[in-house]
C-alpha cells in the first residue's frame, strides 16, 4: 500500500522503524534478532537505508528481501543517489519494485566510503533533482528527508526551506525528519512548512538515547541539539549504570512520543539503530497510555 492512503485510511498514528543492513557477521546475527523483536511490535512499516556504493547498495536490497518476502513487512525502501548515473538510479528503482516496493524515500545520501567509487559526470547533486528525475518515470509514493533544525549543510533556514519546496514541487509526496530532542523545533518547522505552502504528511523522527557516546557522535553528524534537559537528566544518573540510561532514554522518547501524538502526527518514525529492546520499551509505553 502507498503511504500516503495508509495516513489517510488511518485514525491513529503510524508506528515504523528504520533498519540499515549490517556490515559484520556479529552485526547480521545481531540484526536478524532485532527484526523479529521488532516485526513482533506489528509496526505498520519499515524502512531500510541504502548506500550508493556497490557492497552497501546490494546489502540494502538484500534486507528489503528479507524484510518483505521472510518477513511480511511493509518496506519504504532509502534511495541515495550520490554519485550514481541515471541508468544506476533506473536499476536500482527497478529492482526495489521488482520485489514488490511501492514506497521510496529520495535522499542525495554522503559520499560512499568506498575508496573505488567515482562520481559519474551526469549525476546529480542534489535531492530535488534526483526527485525530477525519478518522478516522472514511475508510478511510486516517493517521499523526502526534512530537517526541523535545518541540515547540517545548509546556509540557513530559509535556504533550507526553499530546497524542501523544490523536492515538493518535483513530486515528492511526504517527508520523514530527521530526529530531534525538543519537539518544539518539529512545531516550529510543521508551521514553517505550512506557511510555504508545503501541505504534504509530515512524519517526525525519534531517536531513544542508547548511549551518551553514540547521541554526542550521531548529534554532531546530524546537527540535532542535545538540550540542556537532557544534559541535566544524564548528569543525575549513576556512573556507568546502563539500565537506568536505558530507562532514562525511554522515559524520554514515551514523554516527547505522547507529545507529538497528542499534537495529531501522522506517525512516529523510530530510528532503531538495529537494536530493540528501547524500541519495545517505547512502544509498549505509549500501547499501555492507548496512544497507539
């Protein structure tokens, strides 16, 4: 099913994850776990993020097999252009539809990290054209990225802005945002984006805290804030004590969760980092409140 008739065929929100595929052994016996923990949550989708280099971008493909046709989960498959030649993108798209993908998410995605991987000359810079290209062509629900703090490379907010109406404009028809850690900056950019005209579903992201040194790390990447609530709340913790972080995070995540619903989000998007045991926590919290 398109995403965008689920949102409106449904009265509660959407409850999904986002997987990446694993790089390791340990790392795919670790993950294969957490997706039967995580599919057991009965989440209404899934989402799998890809890499434009060769290994990462077949692991991808991989996982969105598995996720499907093992699995039985409605998958939104990542498509991150860097780098690649149209006919890449057009394989690519071709083969995610192969197997029964409706929903893609159009991203520009960093550089890969493989030293071997060259730019082609006709690729394209940036999302919005990546969505020009791609829109015309098929019959899919493609969505976007959007970035409540505004991304990382972006001048400024504006600017900002005006490239998410550009995606809209060329055909995307939905936006998952990046995570933040004080739900006022998605209000704020709900209301930014309605004051351009944007009216399409907007669906926030969530990050649980899993540990103090991947939130500084992926905070950095990202540019999301680390509030000073946070800070305190983590300072006031035993040392070294991970169940009460675990329990701290997912105190957190239930309070802003129930926040953004309360608000009449279409969905919460939870960024599992191929783990589940912050999710399960999470999810069964706002089950027990009647929020989802």
């Amino acid at each position: 099913m398109k995403l965008t008739d689920l949102w409106q065929s449904r009265s509660k929100p959407t409850l999904s994850f986002e997987l990446f595929p694993a790089r390791t052994e340990k790392a795919a016996a670790n993950l294969e776990k957490a997706i039967d923990k995580l599919a057991a949550l009965e989440p209404d989708f899934v989402s799998v993020t890809f890499g434009a280099g060769g290994s990462t971008r077949e692991g991808s493909r991989e996982l969105v097999r598995k996720l499907k046709q093992d699995k039985g989960l409605d998958v939104i498959a990542y498509f991150a252009g860097f780098g690649l030649a149209p006919s890449e993108i057009t394989d690519v798209i071709n083969a995610y539809q192969t197997l029964g993908v409706e929903n893609i998410l159009v991203v520009r995605g960093d550089e890969p990290r493989d030293e071997n991987f060259t730019p082609h000359p006709e690729s394209f810079a940036y999302a919005s054209e990546l969505m020009g290209y791609i829109r015309p062509r098929y019959d899919l629900c493609l969505g976007v990225a959007g970035y409540p703090e505004s991304h990382i490379d972006a001048a400024n907010q504006a600017k900002d802005m005006e490239f998410l109406k550009l995606k809209i404009e060329n055909g995307a028809e939905f936006i998952i945002t990046n995570y933040f850690y004080d739900n006022q900056y998605f209000f704020d950019y709900v209301a930014r984006c309605r004051a351009a005209e944007i009216e399409v579903p907007i669906i926030p992201g969530v990050m649980p805290i899993y540990s103090i040194k991947m939130m500084r790390m992926l905070a950095g990447m990202c540019g999301a804030t680390i509030t000073e609530r946070i800070e305190t709340g983590l300072a006031a913790l035993p040392e070294d004590d991970k169940d009460a972080l675990n329990n701290f995070g997912i105190d957190f995540a239930t309070k802003q969760c129930a926040e953004l619903i309360q608000a009449g989000v279409p969905g919460l998007h939870i960024y599992t980092m191929d783990r589940s045991k912050s999710t399960i926590g999470l999810v069964n919290r706002l089950r027990e409140k009647g929020l989802l």
